[in-house]
C-alpha cells in the first residue's frame, strides 16, 4: 500500500512513490497524489530527464496499447562509500540501489582524520578511474568512522568532511560512526524488522540502534556509547574512555586479547572456531558480561532482533551463548517473548551495505531531489 502524501506532491514525492512503493504507471500516481495528469507527466518527465526513472512498455493490456511502466533506474548514477574501522577499511564504488559496482580494501582510520580523508578521497578516485566509471555519475558519499561524530554538523575529529569531498566530487557527504552504518545494513538484510540492536565486539564494543525503522544518534551523535557503561566485573579496570570498570575494559576486544596467547582478534577467532577450552570459556565469559548492558537495553529498547558482529563473527558462538544466557535471564518476561539474539547476517560487508543506505536515503529524499 502505497504511503499517502499529506502535502502538494513534489517530483521528489513521485521518485519516492516509484522507488520505494513501487508505484508503476501514472494512472496509478495521479490515483496516489491526487495530481492532474499534466502534472503527473510533467514530473515524471523531469524524473526520466535526470536519470533517475525508466519507462518500459511492458505493463498488461486490457484491449489497447499497454500503459508504459515506470520504474527506478539504478543505473542511473554512483554512490561513494567507505566504512573504516580501527584495524582495517573497505571503499566502494555502488549503484543507486545499494549494490556495490567496484570495492578495495582500505587502511584504517589514521590517528586523524586530517590525514586519512585526503588520501580516502584520493583511493575514491583511483577506484573510479580502475573500474571505468564515470566520476560525473557520483551523486553522493557516505563514510562511517571509528570515532564518535557530530552527525548534524558533518564533522568527524573536528574536520569537516564536506567541503574536501565537494572540492573534488561536487556532491555532498554524510557521516556515521561505523556502528551505526553497520546497523543499517544489518537493518536491510532483516526485512520487515522495524526495531533491531546491532552490537558490535571488535577492539572496543559499541551498539547501533534502529527503532521504529530509524537510526538513532542521539543529540550529538553520540548514541550507542554501551560500550562505556559500567558493569560490576570490571571493579576498577581503567578503561580508554578514562573511567574505569566498562563493559569494554573486560570484554572488548583489547582486554580478551591481554588474556589470550593469541596475537591478534582474527587468530583469536580461530583458536575459538578450533574449540581451544580457555579461549572458548574466554569468549563466553565476555558475553555474559556484555549480555549484562545488553538486558538493559532490550528492557529499555524492546528490540525484534539483537545482532552480534565484529572481528569475532564466525567464531561468536561462545559469545552468544553467553550473551544469551544473561540477556534471557536479566530482562523482561514480555521483551524477551519473541526476541532473536543471531549473528551478522552480512558480516564485514554490513558497513558498506550501511553507508550506501544512509547516502542513498540522503540523496535520494524528496527534498534533496526537489533542491536538485
């Protein structure tokens, strides 16, 4: 069913339509808006002239010539994309609809991020100029960080992403911290689920929250912040935030490593994937912890799904069950009735999947095709 416009419908209102609903002939969208049919033509016209609208004359017939359809045109530019964590980093080169055209792997975030958007902008343009697209096609970028961000004001470490960006592709940039784009790809690949927790165990442990089909940032973009948040088992371990006795100060990825033999997350994977006892009872003793803030969260929240990823995806059984043990115990009879506590179902690809949906769902808006 096609969501209702309760304003003068705009051609960024009729993209929507099409793109989202489904809407296929302009029969059906002067039915929708209530828009003439001159008018409906005349913005259908603008939306085929700008590339983001396809006709086909492929719809069914009732006697005469068969109502042209009219469809989303993915082709019909490129999204840049790069999701940069503390250990490694993946860009990307995508289509309007999310699927990714061209990808490399990336450094991590640098010490700054005067340092690393110059040369991120500069693996941008040597992946567009590798793959033969077109660099004019970029209709927008999408980055997400390891750091918390000032979502509003676009700024990451105090550095403005925008103007470099606009200097060099002439389109304008969004900005996530990592988790919060991996929770949006999370969210794709979990359809029909409007309320999900994304929890992320790599070298810290940090959530991203989607609620009523949103993303939440907080204020200032600073939402999701669990793993900061105090827990009894960690008495008084320092933790980097400068507090002591955080989740992450026991269960984070640095401080399982200071109590393993592995050099490493991935080799730390894989003494848990080989049933290695001490890491295996190492893990599940880190989600148990962990499952301590996430009760918390699922009686504040009521998510559908809670997803566990990060460096140890692949290998988090241990950490699940741990994770559930506590979350199942701790929180609420009626949070609990139907809640699915599961894996990443896309792994490390969940923030590049994350960043085109969030420069996608900027870009494509009705107001910023309106503002075109």
């Amino acid at each position: 069913m096609p969501r209702p416009v309760t304003r003068p419908c705009t051609t960024g209102d009729v993209l929507r339509l099409i793109r989202e609903d489904g809407v296929a002939t302009r029969a059906d969208l002067g039915r929708v808006t209530g828009l003439s049919r001159p008018a409906v033509a005349s913005r259908v016209a603008d939306l085929i002239a700008r590339g983001l609208v396809v006709e086909r004359a492929d719809g069914p017939s009732t006697g005469g010539r068969p109502p042209a359809r009219l469809a989303f045109n993915a082709a019909g530019g490129t999204v840049l994309v790069a999701n940069l964590g503390q250990s490694r980093g993946q860009v990307a080169v995508c289509d309007l609809a999310g699927r990714v055209l061209a990808q490399a792997d990336a450094p991590p975030a640098g010490p700054t991020a005067g340092e690393t958007l110059p040369r991120l902008i500069d693996q941008w343009t040597d992946l567009l100029a590798g793959s033969g697209i077109d660099p004019a096609s970029v209709r927008g970028v999408g980055l997400g960080v390891p750091d918390a961000v000032e979502h509003v004001a676009g700024r990451w470490d105090r550095v403005e992403v925008g103007p470099p960006v606009q200097e060099r592709f002439g389109v304008p940039a969004h900005l996530d911290n990592e988790v919060n784009t991996a929770a949006l790809g999370e969210h794709q690949a979990h359809p029909g689920v409007r309320d999900l927790l994304f929890v992320k165990v790599s070298t810290g442990i940090g959530a991203g929250v989607i609620a009523g089909g949103a993303i939440q940032r907080g204020a200032l973009g600073a939402a999701g912040e669990i793993g900061h948040v105090p827990v009894p088992a960690a008495g008084d371990a320092p933790c980097r935030c400068g507090n002591t006795g955080c989740v992450e100060a026991v269960a984070g990825g640095t401080a399982l490593l200071a109590r393993s033999s592995a050099a490493d997350l991935p080799a730390l994977a894989a003494m848990a994937r080989a049933g290695d006892p001490a890491t295996v009872a190492l893990l599940r003793e880190a989600g148990r912890r962990i499952g301590e803030v996430v009760a918390t969260a699922v009686n504040l929240l009521n998510p559908a799904v809670v997803v566990l990823g990060g460096d140890l995806v692949g290998a988090d059984e241990p950490l699940i069950a741990g994770l559930r043990e506590v979350v199942y115990q701790r929180s609420t009879v009626l949070a609990t009735r139907s809640l699915r506590i599961e894996p990443s179902r896309l792994g490390e690809s969940a923030g590049l999947t994350g960043c085109a949906a969030m420069v996608l769902g900027n870009v494509l808006s009705p107001e910023a095709v309106d503002a075109l």
